[in-house]
C-alpha cells in the first residue's frame, strides 16, 4: 500500500483583475499545478482582510497566498501599496503567533503571467510540504 | 458622572463594581478596589447596564394600576384574609440582608411558617453544626493558597469564572485540581482539601449530605449558590419548607414572591388564590401577580449582602423603598434603623465592611 | 526640549496640600478661570488605594482633589466628553491614548489641554493593600498615603513610616502593575505640559514644568495671568538632573521588559498563546476598556468565527488590530477575569511593529501605519 503524500492546504485570494486571470490561463494551459490550492477571488488584493487570512490558519490552511497587481498597476489606484503594508505586518504577525512567516506570502502577478503563477504556487507547496501541517488548524 | 460603588447582583460572589450614572444612562465601570474581584467581571456584569434597563414594574392590583399605597394597603389585607397553614413567603436571594429580615418578620407578624429561599430542603436535612458550611463559603484567598482542591459537580468556568481565575492561581502555585462527578465515583476523599460544589433548587440533597460527610476532615467546603444573596437569606433564617413542593401538591394557595426569578413553578402561579410580587424588574411572574409592588433596581437600594466569602458588602444605593413597603405591609411598627440592627444582631456584625471577612464556617 | 520652570501655586494653601507645589491645581483653576477650558477632568481619590474620574467646573472640588494621588490605575482618555473644551490630567499612557483616540475620531484634539503628570507606574489597589498588610503588618484602613520616592516604596501610617525599597517590593511581587513596570515612557512628551518632581531641588515645594507646545503656553500664561503660580526658570542642574532621573528610570523599564517577555521566548510561543489566550471567557471587557479601540458594537473581532479554533477570533483580531497602536496602558490585563498577561501578549505584536516600521502610537498625529500604503508597494 503506498503511502500517501500530505498535501498541505493552501487558500490564494486572488485579485479578479490579474492574477485570478493569470491562474486561468495557467489551468488553460494544463500547466502542471498541484492539487492542494483553493482560489478564492478578491476584487482587489486590497480587499483581502487581514482577518480573512487568520480566519484561514484557524480553519485549517497551511498556507494563505495573495496575489495582486504589479505596483503602478493597481485597477483601484494604489490599493496594492496596502495589501503590501497589510502583509508586511501580517507575516511578523504571525511569526511572533509562532507560525512560520513563509506561511504567507504576497505575489505580484499579472493577468499574461500564467506560468509565473504555476511556478508560485508549485514553489509555494514545496515550501509549506517542508514547513508540515500549520499548528493553528483545528484540532486533528 | 456620578460613580456609585455597587456589587453585582449576577451570582453569590458579588463582584465590586461602579454604576456610574451621567443622567439617565447607566454603565458599568470597573472597580478594581474591590477585594472581591479586583474589578474583574464576567460577562453578566460586563453587561449588567442592560439587565438594569429592563422595564421596571408599575404597582397594580388586579391587573390595574393603582398607587403604590394601594397595593400596599390591599396586599395587607388581602394577606390577613388568606390562611397562614396555606400562605407562603418565598425570597429567591435577590434582595438585600434587610429587606429579607423585614420579609420574614412580616412572615411573622402573619403567623405564616411557610417560608422559604428556595433552598429550604437541603438546610432542613443537613445537621445544626453543619449549617454554617452551609451557607458561607471560604475566602478566595484560601483557594489560592490550598494544596488540594476538589471540584464536585461544579464547572466554574461557565459558572463562576471569578471563582475559577483563584482556583487557577492556586494551580499556578502547585495545587493539585481534581474534577468530581460524585455519580461516577464510589466514594469522596476530601481530607485536607478545599471542596467547592454548587447547591441551587435542582441539587440532590443527597449529594450536599454525601459532600458534607465526606467533608468533615476537608480544610474547608464552600458551595457556590447561583443568587446573589442566598447566603444571606441562609444566615438570616429564611428557610422552612419546601415552597415550590407545597405549591405543586397545592398545599399553598397564597404566594409572596420577594424578588422572584423565573423558575420551574412559574406555570402554577396563575392558579393560586393569591399571589404578590415585590420586584425591581418586570418579568413574566410580576405579570401575573394579583398585586405588584415595585422595588428599586438592586444597585439603587440601601442594605447589604453576604458574599459567599463571608463578607458583608454594602449595595451602595439609597434606596429604602423595598424594605419599607414591606414594613408597611406588617403595619408600620418597624422602620428602616430597626431592621438593620436586626441584621446586625443576626449576622453578629457591627456594619458592613468590605475588607473584613465577617463570618466563617467556624471551621480551621 | 521646551522651555523648563520650577513652578508653584502662588496661594499658600494650595501650595502646601497639593503634591509638589500645587503646580497643576493652580494651573487647572486658572484655566478654568481664564475660559480656556469648560471644565477639568482629574482623579478624586476614594480612600489611599483607589481614584475614579471627575469631569467637574467647580473650583473647590478641584482644590479637594489636589493632593490626588496618581497611583490610580486609570486612563482618563476614554472619559473625555466629546465636543467640550476640557483640560486633563494626563500620564504618558493618558496622553498616547488621547492622541489615538483623536486620530480615530473620538475626540479633537483641539479642544483638550494635557496636563501631563511624570509617571513611575501605577498601583492595582487590593494587591496594594495586600502589600501594606503582608510586608509591614499594617490594617490597610490605617493606611494615610503612599508614594515612591527616589526608589523606596513609602508608606505613612497612623503609626509611623515605613519603608522598603521598590526593588525588593516587587521582586516579591508587589509593587508597581507589570505593565507600567516595562512602560518607559515616564516624561508625557506628548502632551502640553510636562510637570514633575525630578529635578526640583530637595526640599523645594515646586513642580518641574516643561513646556511642550503653545497649548502648554497658554496653560502656563493662564496661571501667571490670573496670579495663580509663582514661577523661577530652571536651571542647567536641574534639568541635567531631570534627563537623568528619566533615563535611569527607562533603563529600568527596559530591563523589566527583558525580564518579563523573555518568559515568552523561553517557550514555543504558539503553545504560549493558544494557552494563555485558551482562558478567555470572551467577556469583552479587554475591548470596552481599551482606550485606543474606537469600534463599537459592529466591531469585527465581535464576530467569534467558529467553536474550536485554537484561537478565537476576537483575540487574534484583536492582537491584529491593536499591532498598529498598542500603547501598553495595561487596562485590558487589568480586568481580565482569565488573568491573561494581555497587555505584555499586545506588547510583543506592537513592538514587533515598532522595530519594523520605527513608528510608535501616541506620540504624533500621523495615521496609524495598517491605514498607510506601503510606499512603492515594495513587498
Ligand atoms: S503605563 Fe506607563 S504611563 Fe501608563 S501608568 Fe503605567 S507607567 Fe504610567
Ligand atoms: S490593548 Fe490593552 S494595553 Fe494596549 S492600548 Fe488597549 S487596553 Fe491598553
Ligand atoms: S478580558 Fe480577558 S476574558 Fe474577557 S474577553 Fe478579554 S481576554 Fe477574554
């Protein structure tokens, strides 16, 4: 009987004009991604609470990713300069919480850069594969 | 802003804490002075500012509003007429040291044995010498300080978590904490410890019998009561039979309700021959009473309680309506003054003082 | 550093009952005489161990609370009426809470004169009361005043003074609440006026006076011109002797910080956490006394999320939004029925942000770094 992998969860919030695109084009292009990652799309990075991200490692995530726009290219101005400050906090947040810092990450990613988003994501899973399961999760 | 030191009504601890009044708005403000409880709270009275809000009652008679002199003078009357065998005066812990006192000397002045806290049945079976630990607990300080404490179907933290935070001090030190469900174990080995167990109308006598036999060799046993003056009404005597019983055998036609709060019984009230209410708050039971009296809101009385620690502790209000309605009731002989030297004389007190642990259960 | 006096009341009376001079009575009774103010909101002690707010115009009840001790656990911020012109009695924490709160648009700041009061910590009442009965014997009903003075704890009683020095007291766990032990702020830099002891010549009944920005100006002219102080500029000596006083004192504050929040790094700070934090009952009380919190019932922590996560919601939230203005005041640990160390657990978050961002609350009026974008979007 093989033994089966772990796959850690990870919840991306996408931004609908870029990178939730740029994940389309990745799934269109078959390109290889992992089955572990759930997408949920934000119509701007900015818009992504930070309360949603904690919400996410208490329900269970191992990992959260936010994706956005290149800076300057924001469809709300300079929201993403927000998401940027937000995650800047939220990753020192969360290692003094005792959770890796790696846990989270923020990913400018455009709407053509479907391969980039692949790579993230598949980097991504590696990396948390690595960490193991978040110890924030519900109880097993 | 006014700020007016006041105890929490919520349970048998009576959290120290401020009403603090700018007109008619009333919020809770901290007390941290409080050897109680430091000005910690609980959620009750991190919320009390809307338990107060709760509409007041009207004086009525008959489902009428009358003047309060009314329902004073036709709950008088109304009482003479009913049998004393068949009359019952019920006090639920929610009221101060002196308007139990006047309740039970007007219980007297009609002749009416029938009374009761609620808890009548459990102090009836439990010997004379055990009484006192009864109906006073021990001082916090003491459960920080024990090496062994026992928890007998108690859970203080969703009860009484400001019981609980000294139970955990005492566990922080190198207490050893053991939860007890008594149905499951064969029998109570308490020497030593610190027994905390809750008694309310519900509790099987037998298990307060059990605890307090097992606990004879215990440093201290403290039963935790689910009203804020139940120790009160314990130390001053409210206790005889078993209301609620005799109302359900419909033995007693004739109810005074002091304080009530809804209770298992409230379905049989409308039958009686006659019921009173005295309350500061309009709840389901003040509805249907054939006469209402109403009362100050608890933080606005004048008179004390006894905290489950043994301490007396002042309500902090001015109030002396509630015990005089009842005064009136009996006839006017008594005043205020009178009943509170009463309480004194009973509680074997000579005032009210927060930092004094006035009485113990006589025991080490 | 603004212009520096030793300042007094002028009227004998106050000069003599009021703590170091009477200083601030004075100052407090001018403004209101002045119409600089509408009324004043100070501390009237209730025995020696405790103080409860009073928003007042009367003069004479100013002068009853002038010797008022400020061992008194409160912050004044949040009683501030909105939309009067008010002069307060402020402790550095007072002070850092009013500047929040006004950038969150509880109160203008405009309308409010802060006196600032030098603050070496506050004193929980009853563990106070625990310390004069356990260490010196004393009924704490015969207790007439306490103070800390260059060090020592001092108690005056019916029956004589006593004394122990501070480190001692709370190396046994007495003393000073923990969080104003690592508070180290002790001048209120913030605020119009700074007054104190330190640097006042022994012996002298004066206040040190700094004054901090034209508010603390008027405040200072208001006296002279109702002839309510007296006044002498301060000399090089005495403010050398002021910096130092400060300065020894925040070393101290630090070295208590490095005491008490090493406990954390010693253990696995999740498990530390979700500990610690497992205790809440979930009263609110950490919320409704917060004084930087400006939320109210729709308040997004208030929405619990689900049974079982290891945190809950409200707390993690809460550690979240406060990461960005934190001023380490201490009311939330102070009537935490679960005894969590929450402004110790608060501290860490905030200054984890402090070092990233170099940004500290309540010293200015810039907004709150969670509501700036990060320039450039650098990431
Ligand atoms: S936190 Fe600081 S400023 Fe506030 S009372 Fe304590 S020592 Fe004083
Ligand atoms: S979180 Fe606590 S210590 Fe920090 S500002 Fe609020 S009440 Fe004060
Ligand atoms: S005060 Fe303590 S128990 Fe109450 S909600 Fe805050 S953390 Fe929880």
């Amino acid at each position: 009987m093989a033994i089966e992998r772990w796959e850690p969860k990870i919840l991306a919030f996408c931004c609908n004009w870029c990178s939730y695109a740029g994940a389309d084009v990745a799934g269109v292009e078959r390109r290889q991604m992992p089955p572990s990652f759930r997408i949920i799309r934000v119509m701007c990075s900015g818009s992504v609470d930070p309360c949603w991200v904690l919400e996410a490692f208490l329900e269970g995530a191992d990992g959260v990713l936010i994706t956005g726009c290149h800076p300057g290219e924001c469809h709300y101005l300079n929201t993403n300069y927000h998401t940027a400050r937000r995650y800047r906090l939220l990753r020192i947040f969360i290692e003094e919480l005792g959770l890796e810092p790696d846990r989270l990450r923020l990913e400018w990613i455009s709407a053509t850069e479907g391969i980039k988003f692949a790579e993230v994501i598949r980097d991504m899973t590696e990396k948390i594969r690595a960490l193991g399961p978040s110890r924030l999760g519900p109880e097993r | 802003m006014e700020f007016i030191q006041s105890v929490c009504p919520g349970c048998c601890i009576n959290c120290g804490l401020y009403i603090v009044r700018s007109g008619e708005e009333i919020k809770v403000d901290y007390r941290k002075r409080s050897p109680v409880n430091e000005g910690k709270l609980c959620k009750f009275g991190v919320d009390l500012s809307r338990y107060y809000a709760k509409e007041r009652p009207e004086p009525t008679v008959d489902g009428k509003e009358v003047d309060l002199e009314t329902a004073i003078g036709e709950a008088a009357e109304r009482l003479k007429m009913a049998s004393s065998a068949e009359t019952g005066f019920l006090c639920m812990g929610n009221s101060t040291n002196e308007e139990i006192l006047a309740f039970k000397r007007l219980a007297e002045s009609f002749g009416i044995e029938n009374i009761d806290c609620t808890l009548s049945k459990h102090i009836i079976s439990t010997p004379e010498d055990l009484k006192p630990t009864l109906s006073v607990g021990v001082p916090f300080k003491s459960i920080e300080e024990a090496d062994r404490i026992i928890l007998i179907s108690i859970n203080p933290s969703l009860q009484y978590p400001l019981l609980l935070r000294r139970v955990i001090r005492a566990e922080k030190k190198g207490a050893e904490v053991v939860m007890l469900n008594p149905a499951e174990s064969e029998s109570l080995e308490l020497e030593g410890a610190v027994v905390i167990s809750e008694i309310t109308q519900k509790t099987d006598p037998m298990l307060i019998k059990m605890i307090l036999e097992a606990g004879k060799d215990a440093r201290s046993i403290c039963f935790m009561k689910p009203h804020a003056n139940l120790t009160g009404a314990m130390l001053l005597g409210f206790y005889g039979v078993d209301i609620s019983e005799k109302v359900k055998l419909g033995e007693i036609r004739s109810l005074f309700l002091l304080d009530p709060v809804p209770g298992d019984m409230d379905d049989l009230l409308s039958d009686l021959d006659l019921l009173i209410v005295q309350a500061g708050m309009k709840t389901r039971v003040s509805e249907v009473a054939d006469i209402t009296i109403p009362s100050p809101r608890f933080f606005e009385r004048e008179g004390t309680v006894v905290n489950i620690e043994g301490r007396v502790l002042p309500v902090g209000g001015t109030s002396r309506a509630g015990v005089e309605s009842l005064l009136k009731i009996m006839g006017g002989e008594m005043d205020f003054e009178d009943v509170r030297r009463g309480v004194w004389e009973v509680l074997g007190v000579d005032g009210a003082n927060e930092d004094l642990i006035a009485i113990t259960q006589g025991r080490r | 550093m603004g212009k520096c006096y030793l300042a007094w009341a002028k009227d004998p009376e106050i000069r003599q009952k009021g703590g170091s001079g009477g200083f601030v009575t004075a100052t407090l009774l001018a403004a209101l005489k002045e119409g600089l103010v509408e009324r004043v909101l100070i501390v009237r002690r209730i025995d020696e161990f405790e103080g409860v707010p009073l928003l007042t115009d009367d003069p004479e009840e100013v002068k009853s609370c002038s010797s008022a001790h400020l061992a008194a656990p409160l912050n004044l911020s949040s009683y501030i009426p909105p939309g009067e012109r008010v002069a307060v009695t402020v402790k550095p924490c007072d002070a850092r809470a009013i500047i929040e709160r006004s950038k969150r648009r509880q109160i203008d700041l405009e309308d409010i004169y802060m006196v600032g009061l030098n603050c070496g910590g506050t004193f929980m009442p009853v563990r106070t009361m625990e310390a004069v009965s356990d260490l010196f014997g004393l009924d704490p009903g015969d207790v007439l005043g306490f103070e800390v003075s260059k060090g020592k704890f001092l108690v005056e009683a019916r029956s004589g003074t006593y004394t122990l020095p501070m480190v001692e007291l709370e190396r046994m766990g007495y003393g000073r609440r923990d969080p104003c032990r690592y508070c180290n702020i002790n001048i209120p830099v913030m605020a119009d006026l700074a007054c104190g002891d330190a640097g006042v010549p022994p012996g002298m009944r004066a206040t040190f006076v700094e004054i901090l920005t034209d508010k603390g100006d008027e405040l200072f002219e208001a006296g002279i011109k109702t002839s309510m102080i007296e006044f002498e500029e301060a000399g090089e000596e005495e403010i050398e002797t002021r910096v130092r006083t400060d300065r020894r004192m925040s070393e101290d504050a630090d070295m208590w910080w490095d005491e008490l929040s090493s406990m954390i790094d010693e253990v696995d700070h999740l498990s530390y956490y979700i500990n610690e934090l497992g205790r809440c009952i979930h009263c609110g009380s950490c919320k409704i006394v917060c004084p930087v919190c400006a939320c109210k019932d729709d308040a997004k922590c208030l929405d619990m999320g689900r049974e079982g996560y290891r945190i809950s919601l409200y707390n993690l939230i809460r550690l979240f939004h406060l990461m960005d203005s934190c001023i380490g005041c201490g009311q939330c640990e102070d009537v935490c029925p679960a005894d969590i160390p929450l402004t110790m657990i608060h501290q860490r978050f905030e200054r984890r942000m402090e070092k990233e961002l170099g940004y500290r609350p309540g010293f200015e009026m810039s907004k709150p770094p969670l509501q700036e974008p990060e320039p450039g979007g650098k990431v």
